[in-house]
C-alpha cells in the first residue's frame, strides 16, 4: 500500500473512530487497515491514534496530521485524472464533502431538498455543519461554506450566488402597543425598541442598534435604535420578534411563512436595507475538487427561490 493509500485509511479511521468501521467502510480487511496505518506511524515516528479496547482517539500529532492529509488528498484528487470540464461534471461524483452553512439555511433550504441531491450523486456523502459561528475552513478541514453578507479579505476562493431581499418587520402585538412606524424618522425615539443582533453599542440611555436602510438616493444608511433586548443566534431573533420585543430586519426567505400566517407585519418597504450578498467559499487549495463544484452548482439553484424578491 503505497502512501496515498496509507493516508486514505488513516483519514477514515480518524473520522469514523474506529478501525472495524473505517475497514467496512473501504471494504478492506480489518488487519489491512491496521497495517496501513501502523506502518505510517513507524514511517512518520509519530504516535497517530491512541488505541483502547473500546475506543481510538487522534493524539496531537495525529489531529495535525488529518488536517493536512486531508488538504493533500483533495489536491490529488483534483490533478489525479484531468478532464474536460464538461467531462467532468458528467463523471460520477464519489466521497464525502465537508460543508458549513448558516443554521437556518441549512434547516430552511437545505435538508429537506438534500435527498434529491445525494439521489443524485449516490456516491457522495454530506458531513454538514450548521451553525451562526464564523468557521476557519482549513483549520476545520472544511471543503465549502456558504457565507451570508459582505466577504472580509482572505485567501478563500468565492463564487456568487446572489443577494437575500431583507425587510423591516414586527409582530402584531408589537404594532398594537407601540404603533406602526411609517418613516425611519420615528425609530429615533419612544415608543420604538428594535430587537439587537450580536454586540451593541451602550450609553448613558441605555443600548442602541443599528436600523440599516436604503435612502431615497440608493445611499445606505443607519439610525441607532433603542434596544432592550439583544441575542446572537437568527432563532432566537425571530422568536424574540413573535414575542413582541422590538423591530427586527431578516432575509425575505426567512419570514415569508410568518408573514402569511400573520405572526409578522412587514413595515417600512420604502426604507429596506441592502440586499445582503451570498457566496460558497472554498480554501484556495480544494476549489477544483468536483465534489465541490457539484455542490456549489446545486446551491445556486436551490437558492433561487430564496433569493426572488419581497412583495411591495
């Protein structure tokens, strides 16, 4: 078993915590597996997995080693065999991509159309993180993300997929206790609170947040608002909006359902703000993997729908 192949094994070990799982998973025997990967610790002078009866875990050395592995491996796969791209894509898409979505676009979009997607690749396999965090792809041994909102500068390779519509809403119970607001104008004072999102400013008259709008001119703008309440994850903001605690500003995609059910009041369409762009991001070293570039195709698709525009 020449290197490559070493490193195969030890990756699946690794990521199934096991080597029983790792060998059904590659349809080896299990003392192949064993062997491939006692002989690339004998090879690397390193302890790579710590063994028990019951359990194998990655040592240091081991948790650095699967990170570069498996940078090397996606490299290879990528200039092994060369085609067409149009050849390519017809090619059977095989293994298994490591994405990190935003949670609610994963659980809004994503799952309930990933059936069709895996009905057609039944080759690939999905390891899918979900979550509000901003994750570092290489630390984490991520293949693609999708990114909400402006990029910050970075070696990440990014392709476009489009811009969420975002809009002003309320709950009802919100607009019969302090009014509808008609104009920005009026967010400047009593009666109005809006909902904050991640850290906010402070003074002497307690928290503001930024109400962000498009102005009559196109040019985007900001009024600080007052804010009682302030949460850090998408969930919880619009739970505290239901709940009646202030203004909040989302993606169309993701309070239209609330909107029809009339649990929010879309307010203020002259004053929305910037759409807010979205992007799959790769690691500059993974962007030609095909695994990769399926997925990135199949996202742009899905998100149309989430993309159309807001009513009015």
């Amino acid at each position: 078993m020449d290197r490559l192949d070493q490193l195969r094994v030890f990756v699946r070990v690794a990521e199934l915590s096991g080597f029983s799982r790792a060998a059904v998973d590659l349809g080896l025997p299990r003392a192949t597996v064993s062997a491939a990967v006692a002989q690339l610790e004998a090879t690397l002078g390193q302890r790579l997995l710590a063994r028990t009866t019951r359990h194998v875990s990655l040592t240091p050395d081991g948790d650095s080693l699967l990170k570069r592995a498996r940078a090397l491996l996606a490299d290879y796969e990528a200039i092994a065999t060369p085609q067409p791209a149009a050849l390519a894509r017809a090619l059977p898409v095989r293994g298994r991509l490591r994405v990190d979505l935003p949670g609610r676009i994963s659980r809004q979009i994503v799952l309930p159309a990933l059936p069709s997607l895996l009905a057609s690749h039944p080759g690939l396999e999905i390891d899918l993180g979900a979550s509000d965090r901003m994750v570092d792809l290489v630390e984490a041994g991520i293949d693609c993300a999708v990114r909400v909102g402006q990029l910050a500068p970075s070696s990440l390779v990014a392709r476009p997929l489009g811009a969420f519509e975002l809009v002003n809403c309320a709950s009802p119970a919100y607009l019969a206790t302090h009014g509808v607001p008609q104009t920005v104008a009026e967010l400047a004072a009593p009666p109005h609170w809006a909902v904050g999102y991640g850290a906010q400013r402070g003074s002497a008259a307690g928290m503001r947040t930024p109400w962000d709008f498009v102005d009559a001119s196109g040019t985007p703008r900001q009024q600080p608002v007052r804010c009682r309440v302030a949460v850090h994850d998408v969930e919880t903001y619009i739970a505290a909006a239901r709940a009646g605690l202030g203004l909040v500003q989302l993606p169309w995609y993701d309070v239209r359902d609330l909107v029809a059910r009339g649990e929010l009041v879309m307010l203020m369409p002259q004053a929305r703000p910037a759409p807010m762009p979205v992007h799959v991001v790769v690691p500059h070293r993974r962007h030609l993997t095909p695994r990769v570039r399926v997925f990135a195709d199949w996202m742009a698709g899905l998100l149309a729908a989430g993309l159309r525009a807001a009513p009015g």
